[in-house]
C-alpha cells in the first residue's frame, strides 16, 4: 500500500473525516442486478470453494460523486457489517484464504485479475466493480494499470489466513473451507441482497 493511502486510511478510520454517509453511498448504488456467479473447481494447487461461486457486480458504484473512493466503499461494506477494513492492490502471485470469505472493491483504475488459479478465468475489473470471494477462491493480479486501488473487507465471523498453495496448505483448506460461516449480509445489497440466495448451503 503507498504511504499516501495508508495515512489516508488511517486518518478516515480513526477520524471520520472524509468518510461519506452511508446514504450517500446507498444514493450511489446502480441499479440492482444479478452479479455474475463462477464456480471453480478444485484444481489441486488452490481448493477454491466446492459449493460457493464467486460473485462479480460489474460498475455497482457510481464512484464519480466521491472525493475519496474508497473511503466510500469502506462506508458502505463496514455498513452492512463486513469489516477490517484495508487499502491496497491483488498480489500479483496465487494465494486465497481457507478461514475467511473476503470482499474487494475497486476504487480506481483497472486490473485483470485470475480467479481461481491456473485452471481459473481472467477477469477484467475497474473502478466500480466489486468481487466476493467465498473462503478458498484463488485470486492474482497479472496487470493492472499505475493507479490501480481496491479496498477490502471481511465478515465478521471467519479468521483471516493467507495460503499460497503449498501441500500442506491444501489438505488443511479442504477441511477448513467448508466450515467458514456463512455472512448474514451481503456487502452491497445487505439483508436482503443477492448474495444471500447465491451463497445458501
């Protein structure tokens, strides 16, 4: 993460100041739509999520009205209790988390991204977009452009972990995976939003 948006970061968590209201984040939300749902199979390297797809909201945000974007997706995911809230890139090497769903919203620029791992699928994402990742879906930037900043996020319950594909890894994901709770809210829509049909066990 640059310095810049570190302190950025830090300032908004600790101050407010900056952080648009929840309403306005609400006002700038797109018409609700079906996200794109992927699966992934397992492909012996990065488990991905057996029963869980990967959601995609193409341009959910309308991002032009805020100053400070992502202070704006901070506003609206930690308001629909998805929280730890951080600024940064994707890595640009496979890894995936076995304990925790995760959240990611571009706030500027553009990437493409490959889910699911070598045998997954490369998606375009830009300023806008927002990706839910259910625990164990594999994600690597392979290029993106200077400006290039997503925030994420995760539900309350889980436990953050960073695996990388090691065998060892794998045997504990495939265990481990399966018995990440489910989040009551979607980190878009809430109570009600798609994610809550998509996700259902």
């Amino acid at each position: 993460m640059n310095l810049r948006e570190t302190v950025k970061h830090r300032v908004v968590k600790a101050t407010g100041w900056g952080r648009p209201r929840y309403a306005a984040v609400e006002a700038a939300l797109r018409k609700r739509t079906s996200p794109r749902a992927i699966r992934f199979a397992d492909d012996g390297t990065i488990p991905n999520n057996p029963t869980l797809p990967l959601l995609v909201y193409p341009g959910v945000v309308d991002l032009a009205r805020f100053g400070d974007p992502a202070a704006a997706f901070e506003a609206l995911f930690e308001a629909q209790g998805w929280g730890d809230t951080w600024r940064n890139g994707i890595y640009d090497y496979a890894h995936y988390h076995s304990a925790i769903h995760e959240v990611l919203g571009v706030a500027r620029g553009r990437a493409r991204v490959r889910f699911g791992g070598e045998r997954g699928r490369e998606i375009a994402l830009s300023a806008g977009d927002v990706a839910i990742l259910p625990a164990g879906t594999g994600h690597q930037r392979l290029d993106a452009s200077p400006d290039f900043l997503v925030v994420g996020a995760y539900p309350g319950d889980g436990t953050y972990d960073e695996c990388t594909g090691w065998v060892d890894e794998h045997a504990r994901a495939l265990d481990s995976i399966p018995k990440v709770p489910l989040p009551e809210r979607d980190p878009v829509f809430g109570a009600d939003g798609p994610l809550i049909t998509a996700w259902a066990r």
